[in-house]
C-alpha cells in the first residue's frame, strides 16, 4: 500500500531561532535628532525564519 506524499514541513532556522530579522542601531543621532536603525536579515534563511526540511535518506540494507 502507498502512502499520500505529503511536503514536509519546514523547520526553525537554527541560525536565527525563527528571528529573522533584527533592528540594530546605528549608535548615533542625525541632524534632527533621531536614531536611525537598520534591519538586517539572517543570512543563513534569508529573512524568512525558517528552512526547508531536510529530506529523510534511507540507508541501504545489505
């Protein structure tokens, strides 16, 4: 009997813990007297938080 395949689920960036991205300050003020921030994404999920899951290979039986 065959069994429906179904698409696995993707897992949690373990990179990242499923916190893509994140908001750093830049450390000092502009001329009006904000601090400006930048949003960087995790490198290793490109900003989504999660990676494809990982394909189960079945060992060869001798």
């Amino acid at each position: 009997m065959t069994h429906p395949t179904t698409t696995p689920t993707p897992r949690i960036c373990p990179h990242c813990d499923g916190f893509a991205s994140a908001a750093i300050t830049t450390g000092s003020r502009d001329r009006h007297g904000h601090l400006p921030t930048l949003t960087i994404d995790c490198r290793a999920c490109n900003g989504q938080g999660a990676v494809p899951a990982r394909r189960v290979r079945e060992a060869a039986r001798v």
